[in-house]
C-alpha cells in the first residue's frame, strides 16, 4: 500500500483532525484516509453500500421453496 507524508501542514489543521479522529474512535491516520476519500468522492457511507446488497439480492432468482417436503429432504438426508 502507498505512503503518503505531508510536511509542514499547519497546526491548526493538525489539531482538528486530530479532534475528529478522537471523535470517531479512529487514528489521526484513519481519520485523514476516510476525509481524503469523501473530499475526492471515493466514500460510500453505509447507507448506499447496503441499499445495493439488497438490490443485488432482490435481483438474484431463487426456487420456489413452497412446495418443498422438508420432511422428504430430512428422509433422503438420513438415507446418505
């Protein structure tokens, strides 16, 4: 994975980010790559991440499970 070092960034800033890492639970670090990847457009918020999970389930085509004898199944399971 890349490294980034930013030199003489201003101590305002500094002091900032680090008040909202602390706020969120994260590093100075963590917190510096989730603000580069929302200011850039890169960021899904979890949200949309799963809004799309269930479009791609809802999508997907599954058997009619109605008219299943689970009893029959739990038979042939045991006969194996």
């Amino acid at each position: 994975m890349p490294t980034l070092q930013v030199r003489d960034l201003p101590e305002d800033v500094y002091i900032k980010l680090n008040l909202i890492a602390n706020e969120e639970n994260r590093s100075i670090a963590q917190q510096t790559i989730m603000l580069l990847k929302e200011s850039l457009g890169l960021h899904s918020n979890n949200k949309m991440r799963r809004k799309a999970l269930l479009d791609k389930i809802s999508e997907k085509k599954y058997p009619d499970t109605d008219n299943i004898d689970t009893v029959e199944l739990i038979r042939e399971d045991r006969e194996r």
